[in-house]
C-alpha cells in the first residue's frame, strides 16, 4: 500500500513538473528560454520540427516522457524528488496566484 501511495505521488508531481517545464520551454518570457526558442528557430527553419518549442501539445509528450524516464531510470533518487517538486510547486503557485489577481 506504502508504494502505491509513493507511485500515485509521483506520478502527480511528475505531471504538474511536466506541465510547468512544458509551458517554460513553449511559452514563457524567462530569458533562457527565449534564447532556446530562437536557437531552436534558426536550426528548424521551414520544416515540421519547427512547431515542438511553439506549441504545448506537441511539447508535453516529450517532457512527460523525460520527467517519467528520468524518475524510473533513478528509482526516484532524491534530486528527481527535488527538481520535479520545485518545478510541480511553481506551477501551482503560479495558477494559484494567475486566478487570485484582484481586478
């Protein structure tokens, strides 16, 4: 039952990690980011791989699939844990404080 609970925790926080590091790379103003997004650009110019740093649902597959590989290949080592609750963290914060904004 104990690593029932562990998985279904790390699955959760694996989700709202990858949903953050997916907006970060797709979407966000954060100066590294819009560095990778441009380097991205001038090595895809004009074909289809163009789309993955523009657009979230083709992004998503991909850090779900690192967040997921990266927790399974470490057997969830701590600094999974860490990295991918700091990121799960933000996220919320962020969508906490995005619909508590006074109008």
């Amino acid at each position: 039952m104990e690593q029932m609970i562990i998985v279904a925790v790390a699955v959760l926080t694996g989700v709202l990690s990858s949903a953050r590091l997916t907006r970060l790379l797709t979407q966000d103003e954060f100066p590294p980011a819009v560095w990778l997004r441009i380097k991205w650009d001038n090595l895809t110019d004009g074909n289809g791989w163009n789309k993955l740093f523009h657009c979230h649902w083709c992004m998503g597959p991909w850090t779900t699939a690192v967040v997921g590989l990266w927790g399974w290949l470490s057997d969830l080592h701590v600094t999974w844990w860490v990295f991918n609750i700091w990121l799960a963290a933000a996220y919320v914060n962020s969508m906490i404080v995005e619909r508590d904004e006074v109008e």
